[in-house]
C-alpha cells in the first residue's frame, strides 16, 4: 500500500468508512454486487471492478466493486421509505433544524473531508476546504428555507378559495461528475432533502468517497438513515437501473453533454424529467479600455483555476486586437508563478489533472490544436509523477478551430482577436454552449448591453467564477436546462399543487367547466 493509500485509510477509519468506496443505503455500507461482467478496468465505465488511481503519484489508492443493479432498487426503495417518513413525521422547522447540524458536523470535519477529496481528486487542498465549507454553507442556507416554502391563495373568478401547495416530487436520482465530488453532491442534497424529498447520488466512479462520506455524517448529525443513498459504481450499470426506477420521480445530471444525452433518453423513455448541468466553451472578453493587469488575473483565475477543470472555465479569451499581443505575453509571464504540485501541499495552487482519461483527452486536444497551427504558449516541466499539465495559451487558431469549440476540460486557454462589441458579441455566442461567460471592460453602458448579448446563464463584469448558492446557476443549449442554487432548485425538487375548495351555500357544481 502506498504512502499516500495508508493515509487515505486512516482518514476514512476516522469517518467510520472502509478503505474502499462502498455504497451506503439505509444507513448500512454495503460492498457492490457489480454487473457480472468482472473485468478489472482502471477509471473506465464499463465493468465491476473500479480502481482509484492517485493522480498525483498514479499509484492505486484502492479498488471496489460496482454497486449494480440489485443495490440500485434497494437504494430506491430506501429512499423512498424514508422519505415519507422524513416528509410527515417531521415538521418543516425541524427538517430545516437538522439540516443546521448536518452543517456543523461537516465543518467539524472540514479537514479529513479535504484531505480525502485532495488525495483521490488531485484538487488542491486550498481549494478542497473551501468546497467543503461551502458544502456547508448550502446545507445552512437550505435549512433556512425548509419552513418559507408555501404556497400561495390565487384569487380565482369563480370564488373557490384556490390555494397551492409546493409539494416535494418524492425521491430524486442525482449523478455527479469528478471534477468537484463533494461541492456537487452538496449543491444537490441540500435543496432536494430542504424541499422534502429523498435522494439517491450516484458519485463519479472515479471520486466517490467524499460523497459517501458526507451522507455518513449527515446521518450522524441525524438526518433520517435512507433519506439520501449513495451508490458507488459507473453510469451504465449503478445509475440506469436507478433511473428507471419506479420510485424516482426526477434525474437531475451534472456532468458532459454526450453522457447528459443519454441520461435524458433512459429518463424520456421512463417519462421522466431531467435537469442537466452539462459542460461549457465560456467566452471571457476583453476590451481595450479594460484595466489589463486586473483582466488579465481575472482570465488566469478563469482557466488555470481547478487546472480547468471546471464548468464555468474562461476556455476563450477574446481580446480586442489592439490589446492581444499585450495580454498573451502577460499572462504567459502570470503563468509562469503559478505553483503546481502536490495536492496536499498548501502552496499548490494547480495539482494534477484528476484523473488519467482526462490527461488523456487534454493531450489529445493540444495535439490537435498543433495540427490546426497554434502557436503555444506553454510551461516547460518536467515531472516525475502525475498527470500535469502546465498552464497554456494557445493563439493563432480561427476561432472554427477544435480547441476553440471543444470543451478541453484543462488548463489550456484560446485566446482569440477581435475587432469591435458587435464582433466580441458574435464571437460569444458562435459556440453550441451557452453556460457563463464574463466581459472586462471600464464603460458600463457596454459592459450591460454585453451581458445583455450573450447566450449564457451566468454573466460576470470586471470577475469570474463568483457564484453563490442563493443565486441560480444553468445553462442553454449544450450546457443543458433547468437551474441550480437558489429558489430555483426549490423550484426544481419541488410541484405545485392547485387545491379548491367551494364555500357557497349550493356548491357550484356543473358539467364542464364550473361557471365563474
Ligand atoms: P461524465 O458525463 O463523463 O460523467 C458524469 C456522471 O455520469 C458520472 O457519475 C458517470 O459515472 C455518469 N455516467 C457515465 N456514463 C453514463 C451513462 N451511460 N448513463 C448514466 N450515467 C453515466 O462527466 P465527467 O467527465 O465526470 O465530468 C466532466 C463534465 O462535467 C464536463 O463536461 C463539465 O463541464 C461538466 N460539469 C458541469 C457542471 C455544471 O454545473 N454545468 C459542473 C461540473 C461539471
């Protein structure tokens, strides 16, 4: 067992977790039945046997079994049973009250939990605390709200009193991708428990142990066992069964658009609706009259942030022409102080890739960036571990070009030329994504009509990447529909129902429509 896998088991041991990701169903950790195929594979989809490789040191972490289909209905039913029970056993405030503790357990534990999601996930430890904390922050801000969420008295013409109530759905199948474990399977719990309803998280197979662990503690801090179920396992085998349950009543998806498509078509055939939190090309313009230095650390905090890795990244930076060749030699200079390393390290500001396909697919995008003539701007390192790659600017591409249109998913940045706001516009919006984007700039006359103009469903001025849980977040398009955070994921997890009640002495009754 490596040094890095010795630690792993300890940490988890503190949680009351084995040293393998199991399933947790009903408040019982359960070892996965997996599909029966029983291949051996390495972060792949499509077998029994899943390894979690440290990508940092690329040693094996540990290994375990695809939870499967038998475990996927047992995670249904429990959830399903629970949630009656969390619905009308308990009162709106004390939900609301559980969720507070729930949120102070996870911070007491805000340590062991970074720890174990920067050694599986390569994330920065910097960046892992603030995810957890902010996992609790939404467990805070959703307790706040399980006691505000009523209905409203409509008043209708035919003199009814006609009021709604806003019901949950009943249980809802969530799936996460790697890229932020924990700050993912927060952002989904907590509405979806605040508004009511049972849960079962399907993790990515490739970092489940943080979501695991936080259902673990939320069911110490007494949250109802089987209102949240977690299985451990890939897509194909764990989630499907899942989400062809009769007991789901909704999928809410965050993850790439191609794997967003067939989620959406296993929930269509079964007549189920979806939210999908899918994948972006976010355009980060920048004008001539913008404070460079402040635009150009917002665009190296757009992308080299989370080795961009993240949703949101400021993949296409258009620069006003006549200020291009000043940004590109800034930001190469910027990148050049980065601090890349270990994880664990708090000076690290940039860790590995998370995980060996994605190195892969980064590679294979630069590769094809080389090809279509890019001139590259890039870090020269060697390293003797891990899957890094350096921070990079790429130049010289139309902006038709793959790396300008394909989501990389990498600290890698197209910078693009433009010539005026109707060009910055054009370009923007020429992507089939439509999730953030950002514009720099000191006129704000401009600034607004730019925000105005572009196809996206978060829009940031002179900043990047600030998001919050109270303010809604989705995209459009390729980065999919339906919206996250605020009163829109209540919105989300939650129907509303019409009730009338007649109080004239002779109720108005008829055939067809009742007279108003
Ligand atoms: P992915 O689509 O490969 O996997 C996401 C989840 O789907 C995983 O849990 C995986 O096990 C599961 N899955 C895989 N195949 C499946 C199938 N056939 N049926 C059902 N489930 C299946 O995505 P990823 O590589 O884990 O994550 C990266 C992507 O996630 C990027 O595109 C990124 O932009 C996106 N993302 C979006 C948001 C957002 O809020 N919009 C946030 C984070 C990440």
């Amino acid at each position: 067992m490596s040094d890095r896998a010795a630690i792993l088991k300890k940490l988890l041991a503190s949680l009351g977790l084995g040293h393998y990701p199991q399933s947790l169903i009903n408040g019982e950790l359960i070892d996965g039945e997996g599909s029966g195929d029983g291949n051996a594979i390495s972060g792949s989809t499509s077998s029994d046997v899943i390894e979690l490789i440290d990508p940092y040191t690329e040693q094996l972490l540990c290994s375990y079994n695809d939870a499967g289909a038998t475990l996927a209905h047992r995670a249904c039913i429990a959830a399903s049973d629970a949630q009656v029970q969390w619905y009308k056993n308990f009162s709106a405030a004390a939900r609301g009250q559980v969720m507070q503790d729930v949120s102070r357990n996870i911070l007491d534990k805000l340590e062991t939990l970074a720890t174990i999601e920067s050694i599986v996930a390569g994330k920065p430890i910097r960046d892992s605390r603030v995810e957890v904390a902010k996992v609790a922050e939404m467990l805070a801000y959703y307790a706040g709200w399980a006691d505000k969420l009523h209905g409203e008295v409509i008043p209708v013409p035919s003199g009814h009193l006609n009021y709604t109530v806003r019901e949950p759905l009943g249980v809802v199948f969530q799936s996460t991708p790697w890229n932020a474990p924990i700050f993912t399977a927060g952002w989904q719990i907590a509405p979806a428990i605040a508004a009511g309803n049972g849960v079962v998280i399907k993790p990515s197979e490739l970092t489940p142990l943080t979501t695991v662990a936080l259902v673990k503690l939320a069911e110490e801090a007494g949250l109802v066992k089987g209102l949240v179920n977690v299985l451990c396992g890939t897509g194909p085998v764990s989630s499907v069964p899942a989400i062809e349950h009769a007991a789901v009543r909704k999928v809410v998806f965050v993850g790439s658009p191609e794997t967003g498509k067939k989620v959406a078509i296993t929930a269509a055939r079964a007549l189920k609706p979806v939210v999908l939190e899918l994948g972006g090309k976010s355009a980060n313009i920048e004008f001539d009259d913008a404070n460079l230095e402040h635009a150009c650390l917002g665009a190296q905090a757009a992308i080299f942030s989370a080795a961009g890795q993240s949703c949101v990244a400021g993949s296409r930076l258009l620069v006003q022409e006549s200020a291009l060749d000043a940004m590109i030699e800034m930001l190469s200079t910027g990148m050049n102080k980065i601090s890349l390393g270990d994880p664990l390290d708090v000076a690290t500001e940039i860790g590995p890739i998370s995980n060996a396909r994605q190195y892969t697919h980064v590679n294979a995008m630069l590769e094809a960036a080389a090809l279509d003539g890019a001139q590259i701007a890039t870090r020269n390192a060697q390293y003797e571990s891990g899957y890094f790659v350096p921070p990079t600017v790429l130049s010289g591409l139309t902006h038709s070009a793959k790396a300008a249109q394909l989501e990389i998913f990498g600290p890698v940045v197209t910078a693009i030329p433009f010539k005026d706001e109707a060009d910055a516009i054009a370009l923007a919006n020429e992507t089939d994504f439509g999730l953030a984007g950002a514009v720099w700039t000191q006129d704000v006359g401009r600034a607004h009509r730019v925000a105005e103009a572009v196809r996206a469903g978060t829009f940031w001025i002179n900043s990047y990447k600030a998001i919050h849980v109270s303010s809604p977040f989705g995209g459009s398009l390729s980065s999919g529909f339906g919206r996250s955070s605020g009163t829109d994921a209540l919105m989300e997890y939650t129907a509303a129902k019409s009730v009338w009640l007649d109080s004239a002495e002779t109720p108005r009754i008829a055939f067809g429509y009742v007279p108003s």
